[in-house]
C-alpha cells in the first residue's frame, strides 16, 4: 500500500498536488454521472494506492525475480501502475519504460511520479508502432487498453516484437458478452446492435461525448471479445493464452 503524509500549503510539494490534481480532473468530468464519483475521483488522483494486484501479478509473472528484468508499461494512462511498480520493484532492480498515446496522460504521470520524488520514463506513442527494438522487453503490461486501440492485431504484433523470448504479458480484455458493460456500467448493451447501444447510452446520460476524451471512446468503437475469440487472435500472433481469472 502506498502511503504519503501531508505537507504544508506553501510546501513545494503542496504545489506538485495542486498541479497533478488540476491535470487530472478535466479528464474526469464526463463520469460524473457515476454515484460515487467523488469516492471515484479520489482513486483516480491516487491511483498509486490500488494496484497491489496488479504489483503482485507483475512479481508472479517474472517469477519474483525482478532483478534486471525489464517492464514496459503499454498504455500507461494517468500512470498509477508505472509509479506503483517504480515504489514497489525498482528498489529491487526492475527497469521500468512507460509509454501512452495521449499526451496530457503522459504529463499526469510524471506529475504523479514527481509526487513521490521519482522520475518516471514515459515517452507518447501509438502501441501500433512501438518506439523500441526487438526483444527488450522481459514483461508487457498493457491494463484496460486493448479495447481502445484502432488496431489490435498490430499492437499484438508489436508487443510480441519487443517481447524478449520466453516473456510474459499481461493485459485485460473486455468480455463481449459480459452482461453489464464495464465503461458504460450499463446492462445488456453489449448484446445490442451497436447504433442501437449508442442511443441507449445517450438517452441514460453516460456518453462521454462533454470530455476531452475524442479517440476511440464511443462504445461501438470499442474492441471487445468472447474468450474465445481473444485467444484465437493472440495465439494467431505466437502467444500462449491463459485467463488468469480462472487461476
């Protein structure tokens, strides 16, 4: 669990809060539909404090041996995984290289590293051409992202490029048929024909059409699979599949 004590208002470090939660919150407005958006909003400003599973993945992935080993964060966001790992796995020798296609994310993130004094190294960048050699990478984190991309096939492909041999990915796919949509939180809009979801999630107010989100958000943009399907598609690229839910 990550921790941070409180400073004074005319603290430096008061003043790197102040930046990294006026950075974060215009990414924010197009949720405030959610009941609990300000219990939301908080986890979002200290994403750091909630990836202890996905710290403890990381360790199980690459054995407990992370020494040396080196990480790439694909698709970093707002950067609480990338700092989470830098607190937790960098003291033990892990090298950590993030990367995110948006910009502002980009910003956040190191705005969220500096808030615990450490320099996070995050370039901007599409995962469908990743900006590293071939067989970098011991591990590939990519959260929450393949859905958003506009091609995942050829991220697949990049991030097996630069994947070293006998590495290990982990990443989340949404389920097409999962029965409540996990951005919309809205029932059954998955089974829908997509023009017919979209007017659902008009008329229910959860568009995120008021956001600066523009890229690939609208809901029949999304890539969503079956299992099924998503293992077909990444054992097309050489992976080995397993649904570590079922673990």
């Amino acid at each position: 669990m990550v921790e941070s004590t409180p400073t004074p208002a005319n603290d430096p470090q008061s003043l790197v809060e102040d930046r990294l939660v006026a950075a974060i919150d215009p990414w924010l407005t197009h949720m405030t539909w959610r009941k609990d958006f300000a219990a939301w909003r908080e986890r979002r400003i200290w994403q750091e404090r909630y990836q202890e599973d996905n710290v403890r993945d990381v360790r199980k992935a690459l054995k407990h041996e992370v020494g040396d080993k080196v990480l790439l964060d694909l698709g970093a966001g707002m950067g609480g995984l990338s700092v989470a790992l830098l607190l937790e796995l960098a003291p033990r020798g892990l090298r950590l290289q993030a990367l995110d296609y948006n910009p502002d994310y980009c910003w956040i993130a190191r705005l969220r590293a500096e808030r615990h004094g450490l320099d996070l190294n995050i370039v901007v960048a599409a995962g469908e051409q990743l900006p590293y050699p071939s067989e970098a990478f011991d591990c590939v984190v990519s959260m929450d992202v393949l859905e958003h991309v506009a091609d995942a096939e050829k991220v697949l492909a990049e991030i097996w490029r630069v994947l070293k041999p006998g590495g290990v990915v982990l990443t989340t796919v949404p389920n097409r048929r999962a029965f409540r949509d996990p951005h919309y939180h809205l029932p059954i809009i998955n089974w829908l024909p997509a023009p017919l979801a979209e007017v659902v999630i008009r008329l229910a107010g959860r568009s995120k059409r008021g956001g600066p989100l523009r890229d690939r958000q609208e809901h029949s943009a999304l890539n969503t699979y079956t299992w099924a399907g998503f293992k077909r598609v990444a054992s097309a690229r050489g992976f080995r599949v397993r649904d570590q839910v079922k673990e």
